[in-house]
C-alpha cells in the first residue's frame, strides 16, 4: 500500500511538474500568455501609406509606456493604405482625438512598433475611432534614395559653376 | 540481386504495416485499459517520473551550449540581445521534443522493449492468454500510453530548463542584459511556436512507444532475440524521429 502511495505521489509530482513547465512556455516566453482574465480594451484604427514590415502583436507606445498592441493589419482598396487596428487598454482612455501615430524602429534590427503622440483636442478616441495623423515606417532605402537626390541637385549647381569661372 | 532488393523492399513494406495495424489494434484496446487506470498511472512513473533526472541534467546542458554557442556568434553582429529569442525558439520548436525522444527512446523505450520482450521469452504473456487476461490490454497499452502522456511534459521539462540554462550562461556569465534577454523571447516567441513543440513532442511520444512495445511484444523468444528487440528500438526510434520532425517542421511552416 505505501509503495503504491509513494508511486502516485512521484507520478503526481512528475505531471504537476510537467504542467508547471507547459504553462511558465506559454505565459513566460511568449507575448500573449500573459493577460490570463482578458482585460478591458478598445479598439482605434489608423491608415498607413507605408508599415514597414510592422506586425501583428507589435507593441503601441505612448511616450515609452506600452497602452496596447497591434490586432490586425489590412489593406484598404479605396485609398491604396494599410489600416492597423490597435486595441489599447481600457485604462489608457483620454488619448486625444487628434493624436498622432508614428512607426518607429526598437534599436537598429529591432521591430516595429507605433508611438502615439497626444494632441491638444478636447475630446478622446473612443472604440472603433480613426487616428488621422500618421507617420509611415522609416525605410532607410527611400532615406538614401532621397540624400542621393539631394546631394547630386546640390552639387550640380556647383559644378556648373565651376566650370564657366 | 533485384530480386534481392524486392525482397527486403517488401519485407519493410511488410513490417510497416504489421506496425501499423499493430497501432490500430492497441487504439482499440485503450478505452478497455482505461478502467484500470492505475496500471497507467505506475507506467506514466516509469516512463515519466524516473527519465526526470537525465531529461533535466540534458536540458540544463543543451541550455548552457546554447547560450554559448549563440553569444559567440550574436556578439559579430552585435545582437547579443537577441539570445533569449533564438535560444528559446530552437528549444521550444526543435531540440526540445528531439532530444527528448531520443533520450526517451534510450532512457524508457529500451526498458519497455526489454521488459515486454522478457515477457514474451518466459512466456508470461502466454500464461495471460490462457488466463483469459489479453496481454495487449493488461501490459502492452498502459505502457503505450504512459509513454504518450509522459512525452510532452519531458519535452516541456526540458524545454524550460534548457531556457534557463541559457539564461545561466547569457545573464549570469556573459552579462546579457537580462531585461532584453526576456523580454525579447516574448515579443518573438508565438504561441504558434510552443504548439508546434507540443505537436511534436505528442507525435514522437506515440511514436517512439509504439516502436518500443512492438519490438518487445513481436521479440524473438530468445536472450538474442530480446537483446535485438532493445537495439531496434532505439535505432529505428532515433530515425522515425528525425524523419518526422523533419516532415511536421514541413507542415508548420
């Protein structure tokens, strides 16, 4: 009888175990695990030219303080822009109405993440309202593109110049 | 000698469908074995609770080169941040259900095939037969399903401390910051990723049982036979892992 006592008790030990590690994986190293009870939220949207290569989970920012995540990104057939739907905390509710969402870059390989800049309206985004103001993501291939530009219009000038002295 | 070859070609094809129906036949047996739960709950022990040590003692160890091998070669880009994610997502997706396998299929695979096949050789399970006791049901399920309840959770076990043996080399020892160490495993890790691992560590649990007690139930009746029995066990286990791992990787992506 003891023997097959301490035999479920190590059995029991082993799944709890077990169990104690599956869940420290899905709540510890991923994003997702850890609102357990779903805490309350609302939905905002904005339109994008261009998102870069942001993705769904990203983090949204305000001022550095995380108020929510990227639920979804789509493609808007009307005016040709990506709409990213971000669902914010519930606690984070007087952003307001005429705020500003810019696409910004975590380090210098890190991912994407939009920051919301305040505005000075009156009144606050609400669930399912549209953030008008937008940054696109920094695409440092259209960056060079525009210095290469710039610098060739800048020194064409000179060089003509000099060459009628 | 192409007669040769379609010979053991079909003696293969031969064994991979006695293999199967074998597998159908216990899936017919289980819900006869669950009433006698508690022969379950000792294989679950044997098979889960006593490979603990050497599935942790792995773990810590897969962990720790991990950890050093990845900070060598992060550090030349200069993202040694990024530890945390690679060495979670390698372990997580891939080495964790592996090499638990493969330690599974060393460590209880060959105790199963060992022990059915002694069975077999002294004639205990002939002795069940005529006692009315069908040995598939009394010895051959639990075992199979103590393996197939035992195989995730050692994956998950090994899985978590091989993070932490990262996490020992990384923070503790190459001074990672241990902020980013984390919280850049959970910003790229997805829940997607922690499926797949327990996908396949389910997978090479039925696996590597079924192997294990159709060797020992199908032994020669000899010492030679049982000993044969032991070392297929764990060369085929070693090799239907790999090839699995490869074909749901596949899948997933």
């Amino acid at each position: 009888m003891r023997n097959s006592r301490a035999l479920s008790l190590g059995t029991g030990l082993f799944m709890l175990l077990g169990f104690a590690a599956l869940l420290f994986l899905t709540t510890q190293t991923t994003s997702r695990g850890i609102s357990f009870g779903r805490k309350p939220h609302y939905d905002i949207s904005a339109k994008f030219d261009n998102i870069g290569d942001l993705k769904v989970g990203a983090p949204v920012s305000m001022s550095g303080v995380e108020m929510g995540r990227v639920v979804s990104i789509g493609f808007d057939w009307n005016a040709y822009k990506a709409i990213v739907v971000m669902r914010i905390e519930a606690q984070y509710d007087k952003i307001p109405t005429d705020s500003d969402a810019s696409i910004y870059t975590q380090g210098l390989l890190g991912g994407k993440f939009i920051g919301l800049t305040a505005g000075g309206a009156e009144s606050y985004l609400k669930n399912q309202d549209r953030i008008d103001f937008t940054q696109s993501a920094f695409v440092l291939e259209n960056l060079i593109g525009q210095f290469l530009a710039n610098f060739a219009k800048s020194t064409a000038p000179a060089a003509s110049a000099e060459k009628t002295q | 000698m192409i007669k040769d070859l379609w010979s053991s070609l079909s003696e293969s094809l031969v064994s991979l469908g006695e293999l199967v129906r074998f597998l159908l036949r216990l899936i017919v047996n289980v819900p006869r074995s669950l009433v006698r739960y508690d022969l379950i709950v000792e294989q679950v022990y044997n098979a889960g609770a006593l490979s603990l040590v050497i599935i942790m003692l792995c773990g810590l160890f897969v962990g720790m080169v991990l950890g050093l091998q990845g900070f060598q070669l992060l550090q030349r880009f200069g993202s040694e941040d990024a530890l945390g994610t690679a060495t979670a997502i390698g372990l997580v997706k891939e080495l964790g259900p592996v090499i638990t396998a493969l330690l599974f299929a060393g460590r209880a695979g060959t105790a199963l095939a060992s022990e059915i096949g002694l069975m077999r050789a002294t004639d205990q399970l002939s002795a069940m037969e005529m006692m009315a006791v069908d040995p598939i049901q009394r010895v051959v399920v639990p075992r199979f399903l103590g393996g197939v309840i035992a195989m995730p959770l050692l994956a998950a076990i090994f899985s978590l401390i091989g993070i932490f043996g990262a996490q020992l080399i990384g923070v503790q020892i190459m001074h990672v910051d241990s902020g980013s160490f984390w919280s850049q495993m959970r910003a790229s890790v997805d829940l997607v990723d922690i499926n797949e691992g327990i996908v396949k560590s389910l997978i090479f649990g039925v696996s590597c049982s079924l192997i294990a007690v159709y060797e020992g139930y199908n032994a020669v009746p000899t010492a030679e036979g049982v000993g044969t029995a032991t070392t297929r066990t764990v060369v085929l286990s070693a090799v239907i892992t790999l090839f699995l791992d490869y074909l749901i990787t596949a899948m997933f992506l």
